[in-house]
C-alpha cells in the first residue's frame, strides 16, 4: 500500500515560493494501476516523486507499507527504494553502454547478485520485453519503443513491488505508445506491480489505468475508478480530459437548425453504462410515450471491459410527454442532463 496523508510542497522560483502540492492524501492498493493525469505544472511528477523520496513533503507523511518514509534511516530508505523501479519520458540509457549493460545496471550497483546471475536475470527480462535479438545493440540504434522498453526492462531489474512511470509514453507516436501500455498491463498482471503511471495523455489513462486521480493547481479535485471517471466527469477539468477521448457535444452549425424548430423540445445528454447500454431505451421512448426523437450525436467506447456510450438526442413532444421521458430516463437508471430546451414555445 501507498499512502499519501497531507502532503504539502513548495519550491523556490525567481524569488518567490511556487506550490506545487497543496494538502494531498492518496491510497493506491498493492497490484493496482493507478493514473494521476494532469495539465502541465499541475504537481503530478512531484506527487510521483514523493513515492521514493526523491522529493521530501514540507507537511504530510509518505508511507509504504506502513512505513513512514520521513523516519527512516539512509540504509532503511535505500532498501525500500530497492522495491520501486522507475520509467521515465526521455528514456535515460546510457548511450555508451549496450542494452544488456543497461538492463543490468541496477543489479551491478546493489553489488549483490554474481555475474552469472545478472546475466540469466538481464536474459529473462530481454525475453519479456521482446528485445532478446538486441542484446547487444546500443540505444542509438534503437527505436523510441525500443528504447522504453529498455527502461522498462531496467526499472524490473531488482523485482521490485512498485513501478512509477513519469510521463512515459509522451515521447511516442500513438501505436507505440499502445504496445507500451500493453506491456505494462502484462507487468502488472504476471507479476503483480503496482503502477503508478502520471501523464498528461488521457488516452493513456483510458487504456490502462483501472484508478484514476485528476490534479490541478497541485491538489486532487477528482478521483475515482477509470470507468467512473469517463461516465461521469463531476470537475471542469476532468471534463475537458475526457471530451478529448469521449466528445460529448453537437457542432455549433446544429444549434442554428433548432433555432428553426417551432415545437416543444428537450436536447438531452444521455450518459450509459454497462448493462444499460444494451437497452433499446429510445425505441421505448417512442412506442411508449409516442415522442419523436432524433440522435444528433453518438460516441460509444469500452473502459476497463464495461461500455460507456453518450448520445445527444432532441425529444419534441408536448410539455408533459417531455416530462414523461426524464421520468423514464431515470426509472432505467439512465443519466442525463439537458444540454437545451424550447418548451416555452408551445403553444
């Protein structure tokens, strides 16, 4: 277990104190995949830093499996940092050495494992990684890929039990990034890391995470499972993350042509998930209620094995058939909020 109690950070810039984590507490299970997503100068990297104390809080307390980081001792804290392997954006290989040497050189500073010994354990993560013809290649003959999954590869070196990763799909094109993401999930099942990834990319967080953090101005404004998350952004600023993957609104153009409708009509917003996604609710809208609708936007996308649809769709009708349909929106435990309303124009 990680756990951040109100941990609070300020640096010195220019002559003045910068705040880069204002009073944060966090819980990240063992095994999970946890996402903290932020814009740039939120506090995300100094968040991830505070996890082996490559960064000290001014106020809080960091603990790893009950173990105040604060209080420890130099020999006690390196051997907790033994157990946190970390990825980072820019890669950092030694250009000068081979990618086994890289692999290797975690194992070679803890002047505990023999020669033979690091040479099965660098063989058996080559392997994992998918980069056993490049054993002795140098990083500069490599791909962006290939050279994260170096890292990755180092960062498993000592078998820790945490895995942080800064911003480490941000230098790759997008189907790169997509088997990085599936390499990590592969980490995290088979050999039960933890992960905590932080990231600007919020297709990242779709794709990998199972827990979701959002940090702004250096404090969490919103957290909670991924599917959470995406269905139901509660923050302004977790909203603009997720229209970037989940549009939820109609063209501009659109609105000019509702101008011209001169019946009563409600333009909802209609959140599913799961199960209720599978129900025809809008053919039940229409036979039932006798409502006219019409679907001016749809997107429908998976998170973490469930389906998260949105639809925009006018509903004309009289006053109270537009009534009738919220009531059974909400009697099928479908959520919606109304994007626009003509009512009053009825006669």
């Amino acid at each position: 277990m990680i756990r951040l109690q109100h941990i609070s950070k300020t640096f010195p810039s220019k002559g003045q104190t910068v705040q880069a984590l204002r009073d944060v507490s966090l819980d990240i299970p063992d095994g999970e995949i946890f996402g903290v997503i932020g814009f740039s100068g939120a506090g995300k990297s100094t968040l991830l830093r505070m996890v082996n104390a490559l960064e000290t809080p001014d106020e809080g307390s960091v603990e790893i499996d009950g173990q105040e980081l604060g209080t420890l001792g130099h020999k006690a804290l390196r051997d907790v940092r033994k157990g946190i392997g970390m990825v980072f954006q820019q890669f950092n290989l030694l250009e000068s050495q081979t990618v086994a040497k890289n692999i290797a050189i975690p194992l070679i500073l803890s002047h505990k494992a023999s020669k033979e010994e690091i040479e099965q354990r660098v063989e058996t993560l080559l392997d994992f990684v998918e980069l056993a013809d490049k054993k002795d290649a140098y990083p500069w003959q490599l791909s962006g890929g290939q050279k994260q999954r170096v890292g990755i590869a180092r960062a498993l070196a000592t078998n820790p039990r945490i895995l942080l990763c800064d911003e480490a799909t941000s230098a790759l094109d997008p189907e790169t990034t997509g088997s990085i993401l599936e390499l990590l999930a592969r980490v995290n099942r088979e050999m039960n890391i933890t992960i905590l990834f932080v990231t600007h990319q919020v297709q990242v967080i779709k794709e990998l995470c199972r827990k979701v953090a959002v940090m702004e101005q250096g404090q969490i404004v919103e957290t909670g499972s991924a599917v959470d998350i995406f269905s139901h952004p509660q923050r302004e600023v977790t909203r603009r993350f997720v229209q970037a993957v989940i549009p939820d609104a109609i063209p501009k153009s659109l609105y000019t042509m509702l101008q011209q409708e001169q019946r009563p009509f409600r333009l909802l917003r209609l959140r599913f998930l799961g199960e209720n996604a599978k129900e025809n609710i809008l053919f039940r809208i229409n036979t039932e209620l006798h409502v006219e609708s019409s679907v001016l936007f749809a997107s429908v996308n998976e998170i973490q094995k469930q389906i998260v649809s949105v639809f925009i769709v006018q509903f004309i009708g009289s006053v109270e058939q537009l009534e009738e349909v919220a009531k059974l929106l909400e009697s099928r435990g479908v959520a919606y909020e109304e994007v626009e309303s003509y009512e009053s124009r009825s006669a």
